[in-house]
C-alpha cells in the first residue's frame, strides 16, 4: 500500500481579545492523503515528529493521532509538540501513518517544513516586547552608539562639550574663575580658596593643563597624598612641580613611547641638574632601576658636544659615591660611553672623605666589577695609591690573604707547605705572587724567601729558597690569588 501525503495547511486558528486566555502550544494541522494514487478514505493512524533537519537531524518532539478520519485525502489533526518546539529555528515534520486496523506503518517522504504566514513573521519578535514594562529597559540592554543626539531631550546629557550645541553651564566656585578660549577652559585661583576634587576633560593640540606661578620663590603646583614623607614641606622651596606621598610614589610617571619621567636642565650661572635625587632614608636608593623584560634597565647619557665625564659619582662623607650589587651571574656595574674620539673617562669617581669612591659586591657567580679593552689597549689602570684588599687575614677567602706554615701542613720531607685555600684548591689555573713574611716562634723576624709553587694533589705548595722548615716553628707567607 503506498501512501502520499502533502502539507496542505498550517495555521492557528481562533481569535484574539484582550480577554482571551492564553492560546497555549497547539495547533491544527490539515493535510491531503493519497492512497494508491487515489484520494485517501477511512480510518489511519498517524504518527507526526518534528526535526530541525530535512534529512537526519535531532527529534525535537512526536506526537500519536490514532484513527483519524479521512476523507476524499482529506484529514485535520490536533498537534501539540510542546511550547519550547517552535523558537525560531527551521523545522520539519515527518509523517508516519498506517490503515486501520491492520496496516503496516509507513513513514512518508520527504519531510514537511514548516513555513510560517505573512503575519506570523511579525509575531516572532512581538515576544520580546510583550515583558517590557514602563521603564524597564535598562542601559545594558540598549545598543552601544545606538541613541544619536538628535534623540535626546535638550539638557538631557551632554557627551562632549565641543560636540554639543546644547547650553552648557560651568559654575566656578568661591575664588576660582573661568574662561572660554578657543577648545581651552583655563580655571584660575585666589591663594586660600581651598577648591579641590576638580575634574578636566577635553581635547587641545596645545597644553592639556597649564599653571604659572609668576613669584620666584614659590611652586608651580604642590601636590601631597596622605601625610606626606613626614620630611620636608614645601615651604621654602622652589621648583615647577612637588610632589609629595606618605604611601606608594611620590611622583609616578609611565608611558608607552619616550620617556615616562623626564628631565631638562639649562645652563645657569650655578649647578643644575636634568634629574636631582636625594635618599634620606636608612634602607634605599635615591635611584632606583628595574626591567622586568630582556631589555635591561639602564641610565644613558647623551650629548652631542658633552667633552666631560659621562658619569661622575662623589662623597664628601663615609658613604660610597656608587654602589653596584649583584646577586646573580651578571655584572654588578656596567657602564658604557659612545663617543667620537673617546678621550674620557667611561667612570670617574671621587671621594674626599673616608669612604669608597666605587664599591662594587657580588653574591653570585657574577664579577662585581668587570674591565675589558676590546683594542688591545689597558682594561684596567691604577693611578695613586694601592690596592686594598678589605678583610685579608690568616687564610681568608679573599685575594690576598697569609698562608701559616706549620705543623700539620709542613710535607714530611720539610721543603714543601701545602695551602689549603677555598680560592687556590682545586683550581690548576690559578696564578699565585707569594711573599716571604716571617718566622714565628725563632729568634730571627728574617722571611724565608720563596723559591716557586706547585700544584699538586689538588693543592699549591710553597717552597722555600732556603733550608728545609722546621715544622717546630712557624712561617707566614702573603699569597696574591688571580684568577682565570
């Protein structure tokens, strides 16, 4: 038995008042059955499921109609696939029916879409206003860039002073004056009116904010957060800009171009400086210079007729001029001066009291300082004075310590004193400059003088340009360690 069955209407049917009650999610279907290429006649089953695919697809509902009359192809049917089945996505119905009573089912091909009626295309959006109330729409819900001024009531809101017509007022307060000029507001004040919290916006190819103070011996702007540093007021200091901070920065400038701080000083009949640093504090820096990418952070000096230092670091007290730390595997210091004819000096520092002119630790594997000449020239050039090893001592760990020879590191045939060293053992390389001091507990202060060392063993050895030690007594040597 082959059947055929063709989509022949699909509405809803009914009226609509203000009094109705809710129409519910069903709907009538009327359809048109063939049989054998014949009009249809007697009693089916049907089956009706609804996809959202022609083909394949998911089953979005089903529904059973037993023993539904047909007559001439024609039949009407109550379908219902439940509220949720119809959200504005496509759909398709699929048909199952079989003769009473003893049919076997056949499914019918292909599936039905469903097409909506002229007035049902408005309908699919009445539902998102049909839950709007009076002043229920909020500023989220409305389209960014989406309500144009000409839609806005006069006053209502102004976005851009320079982009609306609409009057604005701007009332100063006590001791302060407005003025208009060009795109500029410019905002003025009497000394002691006190105005603060005041907000500007806009848009100018010239100064942004401009304030001058025309006395010479006050501050452009003085600007203090919390309590201060608890140091120093402004009063009795000069300058363009103060900026003060009891927490976080005092002055705090970032930028994605140049510079975030920046710093220009002109000639005058004293000092002046581009940027002046003061730390009055126990623990700190007066600068401080970090990188947290794979650039490194670092101070350049520029300047194309400069025939001086490019940087001079000086104390007049106990302190170091310039300290230099390193905790890793880097250099502490490392300082660098481009210049044509490159005749001064990269460093230069100076001290008139009892501290370091340089002082430069490390704590890593790293050198603290680092001198090198890439043209065959002197890496490293000591004027006046000596070098001073701080700390040398009794077999210190330093550069330069004293070796003792006694009992215990005497060799058994009393020629040899071995050293046993941090900085010397174990190192093969290493270049020793040893001194004869003294002999100790002898009748004699004469040094023993030092016939050469060895390496042997894992250790250096001294020996003696005289007769062999006696382990009874003691001898000191000075040991000068380089390293490779």
């Amino acid at each position: 038995m082959k059947h055929k069955c063709l989509l022949f209407l699909l509405g809803i049917l009914g009226a609509l008042t203000l009094t109705a009650a809710p129409l519910g999610s069903a709907f009538t279907y009327q359809g048109k059955l063939t049989q054998i290429g014949q009009p249809a006649n007697g009693l089916f089953d049907f089956q009706f499921m609804l996809y959202d695919a022609e083909t394949d697809g998911n089953l979005v509902g089903s529904t059973s109609q037993a023993g539904v009359q047909v007559a001439d192809g024609t039949f009407i049917a109550q379908l219902d696939f439940g509220a949720n089945a119809f959200a504005g996505a496509a759909r398709w119905l699929g048909i199952a029916v079989n003769a009473v009573p003893d049919g076997a089912p056949v499914t019918l091909e292909p599936r039905q879409p469903f097409n909506p009626v002229p007035y049902a295309l408005f309908a699919a959006t009445a539902a998102k206003a049909d839950g709007v109330v009076a002043n229920g729409v909020n500023s989220a819900a409305l389209l960014n860039h989406s309500v144009t001024a000409d839609k806005l009531a006069t006053g209502a809101v102004v976005k851009s002073i320079n982009g609306r017509t609409d009057a604005v007022t701007i009332t100063a307060g006590a001791g302060v004056t407005l003025a208009a000029s060009g795109n500029e507001l410019q905002i003025s004040a009497t000394p002691g009116s006190g105005q603060f919290g005041a907000s500007l916006n806009g848009t100018s190819h010239g100064n942004g904010f401009t304030v001058h103070n025309a006395a010479l011996d006050g501050l452009g702007i003085a600007t203090r957060q919390g309590t201060g540093n608890g140091f120093l007021t402004p009063l009795g200091v000069t300058g363009g800009l103060w900026a003060d901070a009891s927490n976080g920065y005092g002055l705090l400038g970032t930028t994605k171009g140049f510079a975030g701080v920046a710093g220009v000083a002109q000639d005058s009949p004293g000092q002046s400086y581009g940027g002046y640093f003061v730390h009055h504090g126990t623990f700190g820096a007066g600068v401080y210079a970090r990188s947290d990418r794979w650039k490194p952070a670092y101070f350049e000096i520029t300047n194309l007729k400069n025939p001086y230092i490019a940087l001079h670091a000086y104390t007049a007290g106990s302190g170091m001029a310039l300290s230099a730390e390193s905790a890793g595997a880097g250099h502490a210091g490392n300082f660098s001066i481009t210049s044509p004819d490159n005749t001064k000096d990269a460093v230069h520092a100076v001290t008139g009291g009892n501290g370091h002119a340089i002082f430069a630790e490390a704590h890593g594997s790293g050198s603290a300082i680092y001198a090198a000449n890439t043209d065959a020239g002197t890496a490293l050039e000591i004027g006046e004075g000596t070098l001073k090893v701080k700390g040398a001592g009794l077999n210190t760990p330093t550069s330069v310590f004293i070796h003792r020879a006694q009992k215990g590191n005497i060799t058994t045939q009393n020629l040899w004193t071995r050293i046993d060293n941090p900085l010397t053992n174990g190192d093969p390389g290493a270049i020793l400059i040893v001194t004869g001091r003294m002999i100790w507990n002898s009748n004699t202060e004469t040094p023993r003088a030092v016939r050469g060392t060895i390496y042997h063993e894992g250790f250096w050895h001294i020996q003696t340009a005289d007769d062999e030690m006696d382990p009874a007594y003691q001898y000191d040597f000075s040991v000068l360690v380089i390293k490779r």
